[in-house]
C-alpha cells in the first residue's frame, strides 16, 4: 500500500515536472505578465481574502504581496504564525517569511510553494521552525490534531478545509535580536477570472520570552571558589544555540552555571547566547565588596605624632613598606621622621575568610628652607628683604630689630640703629613653620674726585683715590678711562665694604681718525678669530695695532686671534690716536675626557668606559671600529692590547680627542722545583698553579728523564690541580729520586700560549 503512494506520488510529480517545461517551451508558464506588483497588506490578526482585487488589470498576472512591522521592545523572543489558503493549481504560488535583523538585512525563517513545481506541497502542509513538519495532510481532524499537538493557534482561513487542496501554515519563533518581521507572496491566479480566491492570515507577532538575562555570583573565599548563574527564558535559547560564560582572558565555559578557581579572577565575566542569527551579551563583575578603611591621607610635619585608626573588617593589622605591624586597627608614632614616610595598608577579613585593603598615604615633610636676600645698604639707601622662593610658602613675615613688623618689607633712609638680625617667620606650603635670621649692616657712601685730560685721539679721565672699584656704563673698569668719541657716563663707584654710589659725567669729544670694528668669531676652541677695521674716511692714511701701539700695522686686517683682550689703536698721519678695548670671547667651549688615563687588565675582562663631555656634542667614534658604540659609553671584552680613542664633534662641527692605552697583563705562573709524591697529602703532585685570573689553563705538560725519555703527559687540564699532574709514576711504576725535566704550555683566555721549560726534584 505505502509502496504503491510513493509510486503515485512519483508519477504526479513527474507529470507536473514535464507539463511545466513542456508550458514553459510553448511560452505559457511562469511567464510575467503585466499586473499589480508590490500590495501591501498593512495589518495582522485579519484576514486578507483575494487582496489582488485593488488592481484593475483583467488578464492572467503574478502579484507580488508584502506584510512587514518592526518591534518596538528589543531583546523579545517571539512566535509567529502565518496562514495560507492558495489552492494552487496549474500555477504556483509561493510564500517565504523573513526576520529582520537589526542591520536590516533579512534571513528566511520558513517558506510554503503550492500548485505546479518539484517541492509544492499538497493538501495541509506545516512548516515549523523553518522545518517542513507534515504536508499532504487530507482532513481537517489531522489537521487540528498537528496544530493542538504543539500547542499552535487554530487555523484562521476556513475557506476549502473540506478538501485541503493549498492549504498550510508557515510557523515559527523569532529570535530575540530580530527587530522585525516581513512575509513576502508571490500570487499567480486573478480573482476576476479564477474559481478560487487567495487568503492569508498572518497572526500578530507574540512575546514568549523576555532575553535579558539575570546573572548572579557566589563568592566562597575559604574555598577559594567563584559561582556563575544565569537565569534566562528557556525560549531564548533556540535550539542549537550556544551557551557560554567567558572572560576577557579567553577563560569560556558551556552551560548557564559555571564555577572557577577565586584567586586571580576577579573582574567582569560575561554571559552569551549565540544561534545563527545573533549573539546575546550581558556582563556581570565579580569583585569583593570593599570593607576595609584606613582612612584619609596624612600629611605631617617632621616632629609631630602619626596615629592611624582602621574600621571595617576583622583580625586587622597595619602594613608598611613590607612590614606587618603589631595586630589590631590602631597604629602611632610619637614623633615622625622621614623614615616613616610612605603607603600603609590596611588589612582586614570579612566572616568568609575574604581579605580587603585599604590604604592611606603618611607624607612627612621637612620645613622648607627660604633662601632669603637682604643687601646692607649703605647708610641713607633703602633696606629690601626679600624671599626668592615664596612659591613654597603660604604666609610669612619680616620683623625689624627692635621687634616691629615690617610690611612691606623693606626700611627707608637706613641708619646705624637699624642694623641687626632681622628675622623671617612663615608657614610652607606643607603648613610647617619656619623661621630664619638675616644679619644686616651698614656703611656710609663713598667720596671720590676726578681729572679729565684732553687728546686729539682720546680723552682720559683720572678717578681718585684709586681704592675704590669703579665701573662705567660702557663696561669699562677701573680709575683710568679713555674716551675716542667722549659724551655722557653713568659711573658707579664702590668701596671695600660694598657701598655704592652711581654719579653722571661727561667727557669731550676727543680729535682724531673715526672707525668701525668688525669682528668674525671662532667658532671652535683652538681657531682664531678675525678682526677688520673699517674707518670712517678709506682715504685717510693710517695705521693699526692690536698691543695698545706696541707694534703697528698697514693692514686693517687681522686673523688668527686668539680670545681675550686687546688695545686697538689707530693712529692718523698726524699722529693722533685713536683708542678702543677689543674684547675677543673665546667659542664655545666643548671638549671630551674619559675616566682613566690607562688600563692593564687581565684577558676577557668585561670594560665599561663612560665619556665626560662638554659643549653640545652631536656624534661620537670610538676607536678601533670593535668597540664604537656610536654614544658617549661603550663595553666590550678586552681580549688584546688596543690604543683607545674617542672622537667627538659637536653642533658647530667642532672636533675634539681623548684616548688611553690598554693593555692585556697575563697572570703569573707557579712551577714547584721539588715535590713528594708519597700521599702525605702535601706536594703529591707536580703541576702547574696560578690565580685564574686570566682564564688560563694547561694546554699541555710532559715530563721526560735526563736522557729525554717521555714518561709523563698530559693535555687541556686545569691548573692548581695535583691529581691532574704527574704523581712520580710511569705507567704505575714509582720512578727513583732524582731530577726530571718538565715542557708544558699554558693558554690564556685570549689565545695567547706560554711555554715553560726546567727541572724538577722528585724527593720520596
């Protein structure tokens, strides 16, 4: 009987299979005709019977329907029915469900094709879950019974239920992260000339599950255990999803428990669902509310009492630098210093075993110490103090001798009565106070005289006495001044106790031959500068001299100075002279020196050179090229002699050398002249003994008898070791009393071989 369906079903399906190429070849099949396209059906829970009706077009056509609505509440698990009544026929009719996904991309959920095609459905046809469940379903009684079996609404179109020809029912959930639904048909017959009428019934889309997740955790700190739940509506998971706790440090674990080691693990975990639409992501942190408190920050001054009190917790105890302090919350330092300066930590447990911290910081801070200016004046001048760093101070004061605040501070007219200690008295920034002395004195001004002397080339004057410091506005000092030009002069005379006194004074122009000085610094140290006098008049005939008229010149050009200071003199054909102070600086200065003049170390010694340097040094060489580093530092192995050099060049081009010998001291080698080989545990051995210091070892040590017979060898041993040497045997045979000669060689660590030669005494 089933045999014989299948057979029968299979020859429907062929029959219709050819009859729709045989259609297609004669131009009659699923050709498009002109018609609607693109209606709309706008609400659910209605039904739509024959919706073609609102185009005007009488002929055969294919009508495209859409139903489509977006949700407004995320994060929904939704089912969905949609109920068709097609009939079929010749043609076919097709419908296909989309959800919409939220970058509106849309993913085919379930799909139904009745009529004429290879997988058109007959009689009732159910898909589920876009699985096609039953189909050639021939009465309504199985049909509800399918329906009622999982738990699905009554179907909606009664139109045709006697027969169940294009009937069925497209079914399913949409997942969570659907934001929409849209059902697409594709609709061949015509109501206008057609038996039969098309319907749908698309129910409205209803919330079974809300998907926010409820995540827990349990904390058990004596087993040092982390339990992880999720609660979540079992409809959120669709079937074949994935279920997953992970972490950002790639820890996952299937399942909506999970459970891990404490220790460590602190942080945020976080709980997904993932099917073939989308992934659910909720997070959850897991960390052990804080108990413990230490308390606000501190900050004393040195000298006053710390006292730390703690809260929260059990068995607490104070922790500094390392250190566990006596147990309990409360902790005290009469009098702090510098030492007690830094973190403390607080600890406490909770009645699970779980420890908390907290900490605090103690910021001990020494009284800033002011740097205070106050100059004696002068008797008459005004007394300024001052503090030069008050940024480090929040208030302060200044207080005359005789006890009055001074503010501003500062005296006028300074007399006798008000020299002595004038003290400062201030809170830092720390709020610590300070307090310091400045001793002020005070000198009447000094009185001098003065002699100006005329000259054709110059004026000069005489400052008298010649005891006093004098300096002029043009940079000048001393009691004597030369003028070339003469004019007006601030002079500032000082005595031997510092006061001073400022006075104009006007000199005449002196006669005599104008110029200008340029001069064209060095620019590295060891090169000369170059000076060219320009005079005013090229015509006049004059001559110059850099050594104040010591020896003269034609030429107003002068290269290869040196820096310091020269008497420029030009002279006229008259005979007067023109003088002018030529200041010459030296470039600036740079230079390289290293560490030690020399080195003698032993071979493979490691080396670390550190250059000092001066001025803006741009590029180092060190020589030979095996240890250039290319900085002002190189390392290396000293394995051979080498005469070192540091080339450095600063930002002006500017060369400059420094350089030491090192040299490879090998380590001296013991030869014993006698030994005794009767294990007395002293001198049982002949070898060859040294300090190491070298990376020395034996590279080979015969010993022979007087007529050159070999008796003894050995090769690539260590020194200082007897049992490696010769004990006075050969081939196990104690050999006589007497001297023997020995050969050997020795190899340092770096590669340089010593030969030792001689005699030696086996005493028994």
């Amino acid at each position: 009987m089933n045999r014989e369906f299948r057979i029968t079903e299979w020859n429907q399906r062929m029959f219709r299979l050819v009859l729709s190429i045989v259609l297609t070849m004669l131009g009659i099949g699923y050709q498009s005709l002109i018609g609607q396209t693109g209606i709309r059906l706008d609400e659910c829970d209605v039904p739509y019977v024959d919706p073609q009706e609102a185009g005007d077009d009488n002929g055969q056509n294919r009508d495209t329907l859409y139903y489509e609505t977006y949700f407004a509440e995320p994060n929904q698990v939704r089912s969905f029915f949609i109920d068709i009544n097609a009939f079929g026929g010749q043609q076919t009719d097709r419908v296909k469900a989309y959800v919409i996904l939220p970058d509106s991309t849309r993913k085919e959920i379930g799909g139904l094709e009745f009529g004429n095609c290879v997988d058109c459905v007959e009689g009732f046809a159910l898909m589920d879950q876009n699985e096609l469940l039953v189909t050639g379903v021939s009465d309504e009684a199985t049909m509800n019974m399918w329906l009622q079996s999982l738990n699905q609404p009554d179907y909606q179109l009664p139109g045709n239920l006697q027969t169940l020809v294009g009937v069925g029912r497209i079914s399913g959930v949409l997942p969570a992260c659907a934001i929409g639904l849209f059902v697409e048909y594709s609709v061949y017959s015509n109501p206008n000339n057609a038996s039969t009428e098309f319907a749908t019934y698309i129910h409205c889309p209803e919330i079974i599950g809300d998907c926010a997740p409820e995540l827990s955790r349990q904390i058990v700190c004596q087993q040092d255990s982390l339990y992880l739940t999720a609660a979540i509506d079992p409809n959120c998971i669709i079937p074949g999803a994935a279920v997953r706790w992970t972490d950002r440090n790639g820890w996952s674990a299937d399942g909506l428990t999970a459970s891990r080691q404490l220790s460590g693990h602190l942080g945020w975990y976080y709980f997904e669902v993932e099917d073939e639409c989308c992934t659910l992501v909720d997070s959850i942190l897991v960390e052990i509310p804080p108990f413990a408190m230490a308390g606000a920050d501190q900050s004393l001054c040195a000298g006053e009492a710390l006292s730390l009190s703690g809260s929260g917790g059990m068995q607490p105890y104070w922790e500094f630098k390392g250190n566990s302090l006596p147990e309990g919350p409360m902790w005290q330092v009469p009098s702090v210093s510098m030492s007690d300066n830094g973190q403390y930590v607080y600890h406490a447990f909770d009645a699970d075993g779980c420890e908390d911290t907290d900490t605090l910081m103690v910021s001990v801070n020494e009284p800033l110490a002011p740097v205070l200016a106050g100059t004696s004046p002068c008797f008459g001048d005004t007394l300024f103090l001052s503090l030069d760093n008050p940024a480090n101070f929040s208030a302060f004061t200044w207080m005359h001798p005789n006890g009055t605040v001074l503010s501003p501070p500062f005296v006028t007219d300074f007399q006798a009565d008000d020299t002595g200690n004038y003290t400062f008295t201030a809170t830092d920034i720390n709020d610590c106070p300070v307090e310091a002395e400045v001793a002020i004195s005070g000198a009447p001004l000094p009185a001098f005289d003065y002699e100006i002397e005329p000259n054709c080339d110059s004026t000069r004057i005489y400052l008298f006495p010649d005891i006093y410091q004098y300096a002029w506005s043009t940079g000048d000092t001393g009691a004597v001044l030369a003028s070339a030009t003469g004019g007006d002069f601030q002079l500032s005379i000082t005595d031997a106790v510092g006061c001073q006194t400022t006075t104009p004074i006007s000199l005449p122009a002196p006669e005599g031959p104008a110029f200008d000085v340029v001069l064209d610094q060095a620019a590295c140290p060891g090169e000369g500068a170059n000076v060219r006098i320009e005079m005013a008049n090229p015509d006049l005939p004059v001559i110059f001299s850099l050594d104040a008229g010591q020896t003269y010149s034609l030429s107003p050009e002068f290269t290869g100075l040196a820096p310091g200071i020269y008497g420029l003199q030009v002279q006229d054909d008259l005979g007067c002279i023109q003088t002018q102070r030529l200041i010459i600086p030296a470039p600036d200065t740079m230079g390289v020196r290293l560490p030690v003049e020399r080195l003698d170390v032993r071979p493979n010694t490691p080396i670390s050179l550190q250059a000092e340097t001066v001025g803006n040094i741009v590029a180092y060489q060190w020589v030979p090229e095996i240890i250039d580093s290319g900085g002002p530092n190189t390392d290396f192995v000293a394995t051979q002699d080498m005469d070192i050099r540091l080339v450095v060049e600063d930002d002006q081009g500017c060369r400059a050398v420094a350089g030491l010998p090192l040299t490879i001291v090998l380590g001296d080698i013991y030869v014993p002249d006698v030994f005794s080989p009767n294990d007395d545990g002293v001198n049982d051995g002949f070898t060859f003994f040294s300090d190491l210091g070298s990376g020395e070892q034996i590279l080979f040590l015969r010993i022979f008898d007087r007529n050159g017979g070999l008796l003894f060898s050995t090769e690539e041993q260590p020194l200082n070791e007897e049992r490696l040497g010769w004990d006075g045997r050969q081939n196990g045979r104690e050999l006589p009393e007497g001297v023997y000669v020995y050969h050997g060689a020795i190899l340092y660590g770096n590669g340089y071989i010593r030969h030792l030669k001689g005699d030696v005494t086996l005493v028994r």
